[in-house]
C-alpha cells in the first residue's frame, strides 16, 4: 500500500552528495539509520525514514551543532530542488523567506510559520499533518538553511536577531558563531528571528523570467497536493500546531478549517474517524517523539501535548501503552541501547 501523501517525502538528491562534502558516507547513513541502501536513491521515503535519516546523520556526525553548520554551509546552491530555487531567484529575502514558507508545504513534514512585527521578523518551525517532531539536527538545519538562504541571496553576511531551540543542540558557542546571535535552548519553540532591516535587502541571483516559469507550476502542485489531504491529516496537522497553546476542542478546529462543526464530523466520521480519536492519536504520536528527547522533562512534555497537569498526562499514557511515561522512556532507551551492542 501506497504511503499517504502526508507520509511521502522527497529526498533531495543534494543531501547525499553534500554528505561527501564533509567526510560522510551516504552508505554508512543508510546502515546507521538501519534502512536498506536503496533508501540512497529512492525519490521518497516515509516520515519514519526521513527521521531515521538525519538521526543517523546527527550520530555520524558528532555534535549536533557541528553537523548543523557543516551540511548548511556545505550544500550547494546548484543543488537545490525547483522549489528552493524558486526562492533563491526572488526579488528580496523577504519575497525568497514567503516564498520558501508556501512551498515548503510541498515537502512535509517541516512547516514555516511567519510573524512580522514591529523590528522583528520571526520563522517558526512547526510539523505538518501532525507528523511527530523531527530530530534536533533536523531542526538546527531547517532554521540555518533560512539564514544560509539570506546570505547567499544578498551577498551579505547576515546575522539573525535571535534563535530558540526546544531541545538542546550540542555546542551552543558553535551555533552563535554560525547565526551571530544569542542562541536560547529549552524554550517552548523552534523559532529563528531575523533582523527587519535586512528583509528588503535585494537578491542578486533574482531572475524574473525563471520564476514566470517556476511559480505557476508549483502553485498548480500545491494545490493539487493539499486537495488530497483527507480531512482526518488535516484535522491532525492543526491539532499538533495548536496543543501547547491552551485547550483545544471541535469547534475550534472547525473554525480553523472554514467550516461548521456538524459539517467536520460528517467528514471525519465519512473517513471512519472522530475527534476524539484523532486528540488521544495525536497526542499520543507526539508525546512518544517527545519522550525520546532526554532534554524534556515529563511535565514539559504533558504541557506540549495539551495537559494542564502531569497526572492527567500519566493516566492517558497508562491508556496508550500499559506504562508511564518514565518507564516507556527506559523501556526504549534500553531496547535502543540493545540494537546499536548486537
């Protein structure tokens, strides 16, 4: 069976070529994330792999921060997919940074939120369809990507305003030198925030006949592509977004999607769903990914999946998997522990 398009990831082929750049093996990522070699020239692979992937990546590399700043710097321009280019070739870094949050949609499970206010322009990463949150490598390279982006765009060396990371990230001192800024880990987002003075700063590789041709083609994908979420993906990407900011119930993610509540549950149950399947699947899915972080502690990780306290968050665990939260995350740690001695 065909994997959902939600769960359809297209590999760059710049990000095996680039691993030679500094010194690692694609086939040695492949046996690290334990997939077959073949996964090195499949065109898409499923978010489990995808994951599995850089995870093996940030192990094979060391230190999370310097694998972070040596893929970034290292990718090539020339290697970027048509979506990339088409923010590459944009008029200014804010047309490249707007282009970039539109078309990442086409390549899940990264999702761009954009914020303008005041001096500040800020980028939050969050996760599409409500897949589970990604490794920490894989975070640190989607946010200095969009700063790697500005510089080679602008010519200019441009320095972020500030960047926060939910988890940790190995060598901090690292990480500021690359963004030139103050790096904040343990907050309660991935968020990068650029300086405003630099959005209008002009692309030098802007090229207005390649994006007459780029942009109508991939907004005509894009549109295709969102038609064939099924509701139920839907329901889940705005669930996993919204959690952590407060209480969150039908009527809310009705309003979210544009429609009346009876009409989503006619939907969802047409799709052989409910809502509150879909809450406990979803916060289920994200907690797991969560726990696997040691840098997160438990009551953290009730807050992020939408709990106001640890007990309720222990009693629906105990529902999901026979376990609380601490043991699972033993449980796992020594079955992962197990794989990496056999």
């Amino acid at each position: 069976m065909n994997a959902p398009f939600a769960d359809r990831i297209k590999m760059a082929p710049g990000f095996w070529t680039s691993l030679r750049g500094i010194g690692i093996e694609p086939i040695d990522v492949a046996r690290q994330a334990r997939l077959p070699l073949t996964v090195i020239t499949e065109p898409l692979v499923t978010t489990a792999q995808y994951y599995s992937i850089w995870q093996a990546y940030s192990e094979l590399a060391g230190d999370i921060a310097t694998g972070i700043v040596k893929l970034a710097t290292v990718y090539e321009t020339a290697q970027y997919p048509p979506d990339a280019l088409a923010t590459f070739h944009a008029r200014d870094y804010r047309d490249a940074l707007n282009r970039m949050a539109r078309y990442k949609q086409l390549c899940p499970p990264e999702n761009l939120k954009i914020q303008e206010e005041d001096e500040q322009y800020s980028i939050e990463l969050e996760w599409q369809h409500a897949e589970l949150p990604g490794p920490p490598v894989l975070v640190g390279i989607t946010l200095a990507y969009l700063l790697e982006l500005g510089r080679r765009g602008t010519g200019h060396h441009l320095k972020a305003h500030s960047v926060e990371f939910i988890n940790t990230m190995g060598d901090v001192e690292a990480l500021e030198s690359y963004f030139g800024c103050r790096v904040r880990m343990g907050t309660g987002r991935n968020r990068l925030i650029l300086n405003r003075e630099d959005l209008d700063r002009p692309f030098t590789s802007y090229n207005e006949e390649l994006l007459e041709i780029l942009t109508p083609s991939l907004d005509r994908t894009l549109e295709e592509r969102q038609s064939q979420l099924t509701m139920s993906a839907k329901v889940k990407w705005i669930l996993s977004r919204c959690l952590a900011r407060g209480r969150i119930d039908i009527t809310t993610v009705a309003s979210e999607l544009g429609m009346s509540e009876r009409t989503l549950q006619r939907r969802l149950t047409e799709e052989g769903e409910s809502f509150k399947q879909l809450l406990a699947k979803t916060r289920r899915e994200m907690a797991v990914a969560y726990l696997a972080d040691r840098a997160l502690e438990i009551k953290e990780i009730a807050f992020l999946v939408g709990y106001e306290d640890q007990n309720s968050f222990y009693r629906a665990f105990r529902l999901w998997t026979g376990e609380t939260p601490a043991n699972w995350r033993v449980t796992q740690e020594n079955w992962r522990s197990a794989l990496v001695t056999e």
